[in-house]
C-alpha cells in the first residue's frame, strides 16, 4: 500500500450526546482495512478522548485521520481557547472541566495522558484564544 | 502478539479458571437484558465497575463487561471502543431509546439490575468473575 487514505470529520461543540461519532466511524473503517486489533483499540481510544476533549473545552473542531503504510496519523484541530499550561494538561488527574461534564463520566484528567499512552507519538501546538492541534500517530 | 493472562471464573478449591456467559453475569446480579439477547450466551472473562469514564479508558484492558451508574450515550461509545461485550447498569438506570440503538450498533449487550454498584460488583465476583489481567499482582 503505498498511497494513504484520509478521512476527515467535523465535531460539533455543542452536542455531547453525538461525541463519538468520529471515533465510531473510524473504528468501523480500521476493522474493515483489517489492521491488528491492537492498533484500532489505540486508535480509537486517542480519536476519542480527544474528541471530547474538543467537545468540553473547544467547542469543538476538525480530525483528521491519516492511514498509510504501517502508520495512522491523527490531527484534532480546533479554534477553542488553547491550553495555558501543557506541562499541565499532561498531568493525571489535573482537570479544568466543568461539574457538569463530570457528571457526564468525564473530567478526570485523563484525556491528554491516555491519548499520550495510548499513541506512539503526540504533539500538541497551542496559542491562547486562537486554539488547539494536536498530532498523534500509531505506528503498525 | 502477546499473550494476555485472564483470569476467568475463578473456583478456589482447583485454582481453575473458566470462563462465564452474559446470562450467567445477568442471573448472578438478577438483572434483566434490554439489547442484545441474541448475544447472551457468548462468554465474558472480566469485569470493571465505575461511573467515571476517563478512568475505564486509561485502566482497563481485556475486560467484557462494565458495571455503571452513570447512564448517557458516551457509556456505549466507552464500551465500544475498548471492545467490551456488555454493559451492566446499575440502581435500575434506564438507557434512551438512543443508547440501546447504539449499542445494538456496537454490538454490545445492555443489562440493568436494581441492585447498587457495591453489591452488583460483589455478586459479580461471588459468581467467579474478576477484574482482570491486574487481579494476579494482588494475590
């Protein structure tokens, strides 16, 4: 396989009730492309923080998901109110979500640490009041 | 591929391990099945308890059914995307109309029982399931 195949996906930042749709569907089309099992779990999982994270603080933004040989590329842009302090962001446990999305089961600091656990690689550029990319990639 | 220890149903007496089905999971916690009944007599090897979803997408791994209080559509979307079978809701939380539509999407079984998350967990575990490939570092 020497081309790549990419699939893009619009997040509404105002509907929770609909996160996951991109993960979902990303999902379907890794299973169907047949890659290990292994891979697709770490994918979707990464997709999936991230797009809530789009979702709670950044009303929400663009992924894009890039599959080519023995990799998957991720991008979650959005135009939300970037993150002040990464070093931060990136701690277990560290949260700024509102109670609110606690209720909703989320907001326990974990989305930017599981996406880095759960990825090979991530890098997160960000400027305040302009927003948010983050890239990720999965290595196969 | 590596090879995953699960540990399964777990009887003291022989150390042996066996594996359960989503009916047995149902009956142990007297708890009826909302979607999926086709899919009750596949078989399960763990569990997790927990109404804080960040913390089952950063903890749990191998595991097939999770047992919940907190009921909206990003509990099916967890459980999807770490391949769970089955989802227990627990204190007779009802999921929308929604909710069983997708997970009859994903694939999963949707189970409720009126019973609170202590005692679900416990009769879980009193059947034989545990929670996972982590259960053997404690014993």
């Amino acid at each position: 396989m020497s081309d790549s195949l990419e699939f893009k996906y619009q997040i509404d930042g105002e509907d929770f009730a609909r996160v996951g749709h991109a993960s979902t569907d990303v999902k379907k089309k890794l299973k169907m492309m047949g890659l290990p099992p292994d891979v697709i779990r770490r994918v979707s999982i990464a997709i999936y923080e991230g797009e809530i994270n789009m979702v709670i603080h950044a009303y929400g933004g663009e992924i894009t998901v890039t599959i080519s040989e023995g990799d998957v590329k991720m991008v979650l842009a959005d135009k939300g109110p970037g993150i002040p302090d990464i070093e931060k962001a990136m701690t277990a446990g560290y949260s700024t979500a509102s109670e609110s999305v606690r209720n909703l089961g989320f907001g326990a600091g974990m989305g930017l640490p599981n996406m880095k656990k759960y990825t090979d690689s991530i890098e997160i550029e960000t400027e305040l009041g302009v927003g948010t990319t983050v890239t990720m990639h999965v290595k196969f | 591929m590596g090879h995953a220890i699960i540990l399964t149903q777990y009887e003291p007496e022989t150390g042996v391990t066996k594996a359960m089905t989503i009916r047995e999971a149902m009956e142990a916690v007297h708890g009826t099945v909302l979607s999926g009944e086709d899919k009750l007599d596949l078989e399960v090897h763990s569990a997790c308890g927990s109404d804080m979803m960040s913390d089952v997408l950063a903890f749990v791994k191998d595991q097939a059914i999770l047992v919940t209080g907190l009921c909206n559509p990003q509990v099916i979307r967890t459980a999807e995307m770490i391949d769970m079978k089955c989802v227990l809701f627990v204190r007779d939380k009802n999921p929308t109309q929604d909710m069983l539509e997708l997970a009859e999407e994903a694939g999963i079984v949707v189970l409720k029982t009126g019973h609170r998350m202590f005692n679900s967990c416990g009769l879980l575990y009193a059947a034989g399931l545990r929670g996972g490939s982590d259960y053997e570092r404690f014993t």
